[in-house]
C-alpha cells in the first residue's frame, strides 16, 4: 500500500470524525431524546419478534 494513499485516507477520516465531532456537540440535546425514542422502539421490536417467533413455533407444533 502506498504511503501517499495512507496519509490522504488517515486525513480524510480525521476530517470526518472532526465534523462528526463537532456535529455531536451540535446536536447533543435532541440526542438524549432520539436515543430515548430508540430504546423504546427497540423494546417494542423485541417484543414483536418474541412474539412472532413464539406462534411460529406454536403453528409449528400444530403442524
């Protein structure tokens, strides 16, 4: 791997991560809502995959 292709990819993801940075510090607030939100969402989805594979396996056994 060349060492011109390192540095402009190791310059680019610095660039990215300090815009990432700085867009967190931004938008840090409507974060703690959004990760509330996920949560709650992801819950919800856990609870409809149990449920959706307890009646697969449910019309399994009547099979």
């Amino acid at each position: 791997m060349p060492h011109g292709k390192y540095v402009s990819l190791k310059t680019k993801y610095e660039g990215l991560f300090k815009t990432a940075l700085i867009s967190r510090i931004a938008i840090i607030s409507p974060t703690m809502g959004f990760l509330c939100h996920n949560l709650l969402l992801s819950l919800l989805f856990i609870w409809i995959y149990n449920s959706l594979r307890f009646f697969i396996k449910a019309s399994n056994k009547n099979m």
